[in-house]
C-alpha cells in the first residue's frame, strides 16, 4: 500500500505480516481461539473450517454449529427392538419380556414361565416377549393367573334337559325318577313297564307307563280297593247286566248271564227261551209228555196212574202191572208175556235176545203166564229168552224211545218192542 514518500506492506485475510514487514504468513484461527467452531476447528492456509463429533453433523446455516444426529429417528442404527438417541450416539434396548443380549443390540425372548411358573396357579404358556396362565378344563381364570371352578349348572343348565350338578372342575347332568339318561344330557321317559313282574306283587294288575312313572292298574273285572289291591268286581250287583229272562252268575274277573232251568240260550245269544223238554226223548215219560213254560210234566193213559218218579206210569188197582219200561223179570227159560200197548208212539227196546213188534193197540191181562186178550184183538208176543245160568236171576233192560216209520203210526196205533 503506497503512502507519501513511501509504502506499506500489508497481507490478505487469514494471514498476518511478518516482523520484516515484508512477508505473511498464516494465522491458525484455531489456535487463537478465534474459531467458532462447536467441536473441532480445522486451519487451512488463510482460513480455517468446522467439523463436528461423530453422531453430530454441521449446520449448513453458519458452518460451524454442531447438531445431535438421531440415530433412532434417521435408522441409523443397528438395534433389534428399541433404539434410544443419546447425544451424538444411541442404546439399543429391548421390549417386554426380552433381554438384551451381551453384544447391546440384539434381544432374546425371556421365558417367564420358568420363574415361578410366570405366577400362574395352573398352566403357564410362554410367549415370544410374554406368557399367559391356563386353567384346566372345567375351570376359569378370575384374573390373569389364579383359576377357579366354573359353576357350568349357571350357564343354561350346563345343557341338562332336567337336573344339573356341579362338581370341582366338571358337572353331572342327572334325570328325575322315571327318566333314563340319554347321551349324557338328555332324560328320556323310562318305561318301566317293560320290567319283569313289576306289579306281579298284586294279583290282577296290568302295568301302564306314565310319563316319568306307571301305573299298576286292575284288569277287566276288578277294581282297585283302599289299600292298593285288585278285588274282583261283582257285576251281578250292576243293575241290567243280564236280560230280563236270565239270571247273572259271577265268576272270578266276569260274570255269566245264565238261563233259569227249563230254558236255553237264543240263536241271537241273549235272551232266553223255553226247552221242549217233550221233543227229545219224550222228556223221559213212558206215556206222554206235556211241554210247560220253563219245564214239562208226564201223564199216563187211561187206566194208569203215574208213580213216584213223576216218568213212568203203573196199572191202575185191579189191572196187572204191564209197564213197558219196568223191568221183565224171568223165571223159566221159556215165556209167554202179555203187556197193554195203548199209546201212539214206538218204542224199540233193546234186548240181547229177539226182537218182536206188536202194532195193535189192545189190552191184555196177564194171569201168571196165561193171556187173556179183551176186546176183540189179542196179540201175543213169543220172546225167545236165552238160557240164563241161573234160572232165577234177573235180567233189566232199558228202553230207549224211538220214532219210527210205522205204516201204523198213521192210524193212531202203537208199536212196541219187549224182551
């Protein structure tokens, strides 16, 4: 720089002139502390320049200002899990349940449930960074780690169809009296009926299911008394049980609507009517038969009297006894019987020996063996009578009334066989 007479020398910036007045040399702002420079101060040739500490970066607005890099924010780190921005660096850290590792950057999952079971009362589940309790079927957790019975009963009846019973951990479902279980859940009705002899105990009973229960109930023709047991109805004591004209007849567990004597059952196999006794047999009479309303009686022809048994009929007083059902008593081999045949039916009595007819209606007398005939027609019958062992005994025969196809029948005339 030129002055009057003369001139100075003078330097450019960053540089200072020397004691010879002549030359510059540099100036090391760093070293004057001229800088202002946050961390470090770096001199050039003239001048001089910031630069900031690792995890720092410099300001672009003054070039001297240092600023904090968040390492966190910018990704810049290397952590697993969690990074912490500390000044001009960071720390890793890790979440929950995990523990960071020696080499400050990775974590491990900690298994709680090695510790105290992870303070569960039952079951510990570990998780990756966690762990949870269970509880065994049957029970609850009422907080994180403690288990309690769970009451299934409060809960629609632990879906029992009738009754439910809770028990520590589970439930029983249960059925009324009458009901069987079906499928662990479900009550079905149980037919005990279906038991041998269920209401054998009591005679006449017959056994009806009821829903849940039975019965034992009385057969037709009984009624249940006071004291649960079957007595058999009289039903003669029901007013109308039988027709007018029949009588009632009870039995065991019935009862019979009967005919009173001299009648018989109907074709309609209800109401009664009258037995001709007369038109089977003759009724038993020797002579003739009379039909009455609910019974019969015997008469005797003309000249006999009916006897004591009310069937046959017997000469009267000063006629010889010539019944044709009494009894022909033979006293020699040989004989000759006269009898009186006065009726208008044929007899055929039968006999081991012969056989002989007499058709006309006569009156014969019999003195010891000798015959004599009144009025005008006398028929005598030879009966052959086998030899007899002894002459004295006795032989009886029965007679059977016949009808007979008799051209004499007609006339009114009577046909009898003897032996």
């Amino acid at each position: 720089m030129n002055n009057e007479g003369s001139f100075d020398c003078g330097c450019m910036a960053g540089y200072t002139l020397s004691t010879n007045k002549i030359s510059c040399h540099d100036i090391n702002e760093c070293d004057m502390g001229n800088s202002t420079c946050f961390h470090t101060c770096i001199n050039t040739a003239g001048s001089y320049y910031c630069e900031c500490n690792s995890g720092y970066y410099l300001s672009r607005n003054d070039d001297y200002t240092c600023f904090d890099i968040d390492e966190c924010f910018f990704r810049l780190h290397n952590c697993d899990q969690i990074c912490i921005n500390t000044p001009g660096s960071f720390n890793c850290s890790c979440n929950s349940g995990y523990f960071l590792k020696s080499n400050g950057v990775t974590c491990q999952d900690i298994n709680e449930c090695h510790d105290n079971n992870g303070g569960c009362s039952e079951t510990c589940r570990n998780t990756l960074g966690s762990h949870y309790c269970e509880c065994s079927e049957g029970y609850q957790l009422v907080d994180t780690k403690n288990c309690e019975d769970i009451n299934e009963c409060y809960y629609n009846n632990g879906d029992c169809n009738q009754n439910c019973t809770n028990t520590i951990g589970s439930y029983q479902c249960s059925c009324f009296a009458g009901y069987s279980l079906y499928n662990n859940t479900y009550c079905i009705d149980y037919n005990e009926c279906l038991q041998v002899d269920i209401c054998s105990s009591r005679s006449h009973t017959d056994c009806r299911n009821t829903e849940g229960s039975f019965v034992c109930t009385c057969q037709t023709g009984y009624n249940l008394t006071g004291d649960n047991t079957c007595e058999d109805v009289n039903e003669c004591l029901i007013e109308n049980k039988c027709a007018s004209d029949q009588y009632c007849e009870n039995n065991e567990g019935s009862f019979k609507c009967l005919c009173y004597s001299g009648y018989q059952l109907s074709s309609n196999d209800y109401n009664c009517t009258d037995i001709n006794e007369c038109s089977q047999y003759n009724g038993g009479c020797q002579h003739n038969c009379i039909n009455d309303i609910g019974s019969y009686h015997c008469t005797c022809n003309d000249g006999f009297t009916l006897s004591d048994d009310n069937f046959n009929c017997e000469a009267k007083p000063g006629l010889a006894n010539a019944s044709t059902s009494s009894l022909v008593s033979q006293t020699s081999e040989n004989a000759i019987i006269t009898v009186t045949v006065s009726q208008n039916i044929t007899y055929t009595e039968a006999c081991p020996n012969n056989i002989v007819y007499a058709t006309i209606p006569i009156t014969i007398v019999v003195i010891g063996v000798t015959v004599i005939a009144l009025p005008t027609i006398i028929l005598v019958m030879f009966v052959l009578i086998s030899k007899r062992k002894k002459a004295q005994e006795s032989t009886d025969y029965d007679i059977m009334r016949k009808d007979v196809d008799n051209p004499l029948y007609d006339l009114g005339m009577h046909s009898s066989t003897l032996f």
